[in-house]
C-alpha cells in the first residue's frame, strides 16, 4: 500500500527541516580578503598611493592601512581599520579617524576616503580607487 500525500508530507517536511538546521549555509563572499592598492586624490590633485590589507569575516572588516612613500615607493603602515560590507558596499574606518565608503565590483573598489579635522584644517575626502 503506497502512503498518502499528507502521509508523505508529514514524514518528509520534518526530515528536510532537520537537514536544513544541520547544515548552515554561510553566506557568499565577495572575495573581499586580500590586498587592494590603488590611488587617493581628485583630478587636479597630487595622488598618493594606498594599499589596504582586508581580511573578511562574513561582512565583518579588518586589517591594516597603509600609504605609499613618495621617495621610496615602499608602502609604510598608517592604522588598523574595522567596518562591514554588505553585497559590494562597504564602509570602515580606521584608528586615525579617516572613513572609507565605496562599492567592492569584482577586483575593484571605487569609494571615498574622508579625513577629519587636523592641526586647523577642516574634514577633506578623496576619491579612492583599488585593484586586487
């Protein structure tokens, strides 16, 4: 004798629950970990060079930044950075206080970065733009 359908459906609703709840699914990244260098500054400015070293924990940010030393190319550690990402929009910001927001597209980064006031000179942002 073969099972009724809400036999069936009583039987197989519970096991697909339980298989669901044994195996999370942890969500997509967006390859964000990792090395990203580029430029800061507007056309019209001096450009300087950057380099963030992001590790991504599920939309949790961290690492390091670091800016290019114009006489000897090297880059030199600046301050740690934390902030989140979320489907390719990111923010963070970092221990001096510069905040970084943009959208993260596959091996590329286009965003701001802002500064706060410093020794009387009021907040100034940048362009930012990144490569892995």
């Amino acid at each position: 004798m073969l099972p009724t359908r809400q036999a069936a459906a009583k039987f197989i609703w519970p096991v697909l629950a339980s298989l669901l709840l044994a195996c999370p699914v942890k969500p997509a990244t967006l390859g964000v970990s990792g090395q990203w260098t580029g430029q800061l500054g507007d056309d019209g400015m001096n450009k300087v060079g950057i380099r963030f070293d992001i590790q991504d924990d599920a939309g949790a940010l961290s690492g390091r930044t670091y800016f290019q030393d114009q006489g000897t190319d090297e880059y030199a550690p600046e301050a740690l950075l934390s902030g989140s990402c979320d489907g390719g929009l990111a923010s963070w910001t970092t221990e001096s206080g510069a905040i970084i927001k943009g959208r993260f597209d596959g091996s590329s980064f286009v965003g701001t970065m802002e500064f706060p006031p410093d020794e009387g000179r009021p907040v100034h942002a940048g362009k930012l733009v990144l490569n892995k």
